[in-house]
C-alpha cells in the first residue's frame, strides 16, 4: 500500500474511534425511566434498610476509576435529602449480583422509589442534576399518590 | 489479602501516557500497511514492553507517568483530586495481552496481525486518552461477571 493510501486508513480508524467516543459519552451517567422489579435490601445484599422516600443502589467493583467519584456524589445527595438513602454494591465477589441485574459497566445506579420499585437505571457516572430531577420526580409522585389515595381509603 | 494503602495518582498522568501510547501505535498501523513489517514488528515490541512495566511496576512507575510529573505537571494546576492506580494499572495489563498476542502472531508470520492488533490497542489509548474512557474497568467488571475473578465471597468494608 502507498503512503497516501495508509494516511487516508489512519483517518478513518481516527475518525471511527472519535464517534465510537463521542457515543459513549453521550450515553454516559444517563437516566432511563424503567419500571421495574421492587427489590429489598437483602436482594442486593444490603445490610442497611432502604430508603423510606427513595434509595440510590450503586453497583461498583473493586476496580473501577469512576466509582469512588459516584459515591462521595450519591452520598452527597443522599445526606442532603432526609428519607433518602444511598446504598453501595461492591460486585468484585458477587457475579451472581452482576448477572442478575445485567450490569454491563461500573457505576450503574438503580434509582429505587420509596416501596423499592426500580424506577430508574443509570448507566456509568451520574451527574448531580439528573440525580436530583429524578428524584424530584419520584418523591413528587409518591407524595402525589399518598394524597389521591388518601380520600378513597376513608370508604374502606 | 489484607487491604494495602493503595497507590494513589493524579488521573491526568495516566491520559497522558495513553496519548503517547495512542500516537505511537498510530505509526505501527503506519508501518505495516505500507510494508514495513520488521520496523513496525520492532516497535511494537516496545511499546509491548512498555506496557509490561506499567503492568508490573504499577501505573504510578510508568516511564511516561515519570515524563508525566517532570515536564507536563509543573505546567498544570494541582488535581482536584487523586484516583486509585488499581484500574490504570489493570489497563496496562490488557494492554499488554493485546500487544503481546500481536507481537506473537506477528513473529509466526500470520499477514496482518501487528496492523490489528495495534489498531485495537490504539482504539482503546486513544478512548482512554481523549474521553477518559477505562476499557480496563469494563473489562475487569466482565471477568467477575464470567466468574474468573470470583475468589469467594468476602465482606469488603465500605471504603
């Protein structure tokens, strides 16, 4: 192959790589709206209770560059919001949790309403903002509920 | 094992050392698709070298993280904060199992094996270098999940 044709491969593969990077970025720390499963501390091996307003379950690994950052933010967040509790999964010796909950990177965070339903998933490191617009969101809601079922139930 | 104090870096050495890594293997895909087999095998060598240093010697004792405090950090402002030289040091580790398959199959005479396999490893140094990305973690977090990392089930305290 000529020079010129080889410089033109190296910009392709230079090309293909910053796509492949500007996609990975741009899906990282996003929140997905899931409805799922209600899950209990002992399901992820928690030895604290959940939160009574929401819980954020971090799944992390031992060696993992971007989970001491989550933490120190989730606890952040957790402290600041009274009924929200922050709960971290170490999977380095529990393959069984990873396989489970299909974690496919280091941080992913469940976001866990108040009856420990799986209200979100976030995929790599959060930001504080999404963290806390969707708790808004989830904290909103119960109280929401907690209030529309509150006239129905007198009639029980 | 008992839990050592970890070594702790400042994050941007690492990136650093993943540039210049990225850049070099960008000239062994060079060399081997325009021929230039036996220098392109050479420096891959090295570069395969390399990675066993960091991998072995701990990313913190990485030539380029040395080039890295000389040079490049005197001109920086200080780390808002340090990071753990576990995963950094895994990377050099996966690193090192590319290149070395590379440099392998390259020495058999398999026809294009030191083109790919520093295309691959450059993917990755490139990722690691512009966007942070850490394919050592990723990795690592599928070895546990594939069960080769699990050595029983221990309480590790939260840190």
């Amino acid at each position: 192959m000529n020079p010129l044709e080889a410089i033109g491969l190296l910009f392709a593969l230079l090309a293909a790589t910053t796509v492949l990077g500007l996609v990975w970025r741009a899906r990282q720390g996003r929140v997905a709206s899931v409805a799922g499963d209600i899950i209990t501390p002992a399901d992820v091996a928690s030895p604290t209770a959940f939160g009574p307003a929401a819980t954020l379950v971090q799944f992390s690994t031992e060696l993992c560059a971007r989970c001491p950052g989550t933490r120190r933010l989730l606890d952040a967040v957790a402290e600041q919001r009274p009924g929200v509790v922050h709960v971290d999964v170490d999977l380095t010796h529990r393959p069984d949790l990873a396989n489970r909950f299909a974690v496919l990177q280091t941080p992913t965070t469940l976001i866990l309403d108040g009856s420990g339903r799986v209200r979100a998933r976030v995929g790599g490191a959060p930001s504080r903002a999404d963290i806390s617009a969707t708790l808004d969101a989830i904290t909103q809601n119960t109280t929401r509920r907690t209030l529309t079922t509150a006239p129905g139930s007198s009639h029980v | 094992m008992s839990k050592p104090p970890r070594a702790r870096l400042d994050p941007r050495g690492p990136r650093f050392g993943a540039s210049l890594t990225a850049v070099l293997l960008l000239v062994v895909v060079f060399l081997s698709l325009t021929g230039a087999s036996a220098a392109a095998l050479t420096l891959l060598a090295a570069i395969t070298a390399l990675f066993a240093w960091g991998a072995l010697a701990g990313a913190g004792r990485h030539p380029y993280g040395v080039l890295f405090k000389k040079f490049v950090r005197p001109h920086l402002a200080p780390p808002t904060e340090l990071e753990d030289a576990a995963p950094p040091t895994f990377a050099q580790g996966v690193g090192l199992a590319v290149t070395l398959v590379g440099l392998i199959l390259g020495l058999a005479g398999v026809p294009g094996a030191v083109g790919i396999a520093a295309a691959a490893a450059f993917v990755a140094a490139f990722l690691n270098a512009v966007f942070d990305y850490c394919l050592g973690c990723q990795i690592y977090l599928l070895l546990v999940r594939f069960g080769v990392l699990n050595r029983g089930r221990r309480t590790v305290g939260n840190v």
